[in-house]
C-alpha cells in the first residue's frame, strides 16, 4: 500500500513503505542513512537518493520512465552542461516533438504517423549513436530520415544520416507545389514549354522545348548530372552510404 505522506514528517525509518510520485507512478525506500533516503521505482526498478522532505512530497523522478512526450527515456546522461541543452539532448528531444506531440501536429500535420525505433527512444543510445555518425555536429547539416530509408515514417538508427543542406535541399522536390507540368517544366507564355533547375541555389533555364516530355527530359538529364556533381564535391565529408545514393540518384519518368 501507499503510505500518506504527511504521516512520515517526524519518522525516521521509513524504509519499506511505498510513496506515490508526481509524475513517475509509485517507489519503495530501500534505505536510509543520515537523512537521506534511497527509493526504488516499481515500474522501471530505476534506484536513486532523494530527502525526505521530497520523499512525502512525491518530488523524486525516475529517470528510467519514457518521461519525455510519452516515450522517450532519459537515462542518466545530463540533458545540460553548464544550463545549456546538450546538441544530443536538444535533438532528440525535437524528433520526439515532431512525432508524438498532438500539439507540434496541429502545426506540422506531417509528421502525423511518424515513429522513432525503439533504441532511439533511449537517450543514452541516441546521444552515443550521434557521437559516431559522420557529420554531427557541423554547422548547417541535418539529420535525414528519408535517403536511405526510401521516405521512411521511422526515425531509425539503420537509415537515419547526417547531411548537408545543399544534398537535403536537391532531394526534397517541389511536387506539391509545382502545379500541371512535370517537375522542372512549365509553359511559355509564347507557347512550348520551359525547362529549369536548381543549381547551389540557382536557377539555371535550360531552355524551350516543343513539348512537355522533351523540357521534363532536359530537367531530368541536367538534375542527374549535378546530383553526382554534388556527390562529388561532398564525397570526403559525407557518409559513403550517402555518396553511393547519389552517384546513383535517378529520376522516374514523367
């Protein structure tokens, strides 16, 4: 049973009693020494130390609990250093918004249906995960879920990736927003149709064509090319998987 807090105020052996937490379900003191107290959770059987005062009050977190949007488990890595969030800490935790937060959902209807895999739900294991990943770290790369895994719905630690916004950038096309024509196409107020691509930020016209078919197969020829000449220029910072993807980057048919 779960003992009432305000009972244990002048008590100071309390050990064996159970004591119902704010936010992280029921814990039993195990010991008590100079007036600290070490509890076990029963959910997650996470031990820690905490004061007495705390200990009535319900004011002890288990760290072992999926605490963070439901599912994530921060372990005992600090989330900051020094007040400031840990890179690691603040990513995760935005991939875990992104995909279970009802109220990030409203905004960013998205990533409705979007999953992490089980070990990226552990803190620990995605911070350690980073740590080994080509690209963590540099200034304007991100973390890709979709290039390796084939426009996955899981954030995993099999398909995720660090890259470059220039790569990031070149493989999310406009389809939604690129109207009737075909992607790179559109019409000439002259007549026949015009065809363009997005080159290091640029557009770059390629010129008109009688028909849609043959512009949407000058934009298909001209995007291929500078996909690999991107590849190229990237291939000594990016991860070979990442490399061998857009050496081999082809786009379908209209």
């Amino acid at each position: 049973s779960v003992s009432r807090r305000n009972r244990y105020y002048n008590k100071s052996n309390i050990i064996g009693e159970r004591f119902e937490s704010k936010n992280y379900g029921i814990f039993e003191v195990i010991d008590y020494n100079n007036g600290l107290c070490k509890v076990k959770f029963i959910n997650t059987g996470y031990e820690t130390t905490s004061n007495k005062h705390n200990i009535i009050i319900g004011a002890v977190k288990d760290k072992l609990a999926p605490s963070v949007h439901g599912v994530g488990i921060t372990g005992m890595l600090p989330s900051r250093i020094d007040g400031v969030l840990v890179p690691q800490y603040q990513l995760w935790s935005s991939i875990l918004q992104r995909c279970y937060c009802p109220k990030y959902h409203k905004t960013q209807p998205s990533y409705i249906g979007c999953t992490v895999s089980e070990n990226f739900k552990k803190y620990e294991f995605f911070h350690n995960w980073c740590n080994d990943q080509i690209g963590f770290g540099k200034e304007g790369w991100q973390l890709d879920k979709d290039l390796l895994g084939g426009e996955s719905h899981s954030y995993h630690e099999d398909h995720c990736v660090f890259i470059p916004q220039d790569i990031n950038v070149i493989l999310h096309s406009n389809s939604k927003s690129r109207g009737s024509f075909a992607l790179g196409v559109s019409i000439e107020r002259s007549g026949g149709f015009r065809a363009t691509v997005n080159n290091w930020g640029e557009s770059k016209f390629l010129g008109c064509f009688d028909t849609e078919a043959e512009a949407f197969l000058a934009y298909k020829e001209a995007k291929e090319m500078y996909v690999r000449e991107v590849a190229e220029f990237y291939k000594s910072q990016i991860d070979l998987r990442v490399y061998e993807f857009l050496v081999n980057y082809r786009i379908g048919d209209i």
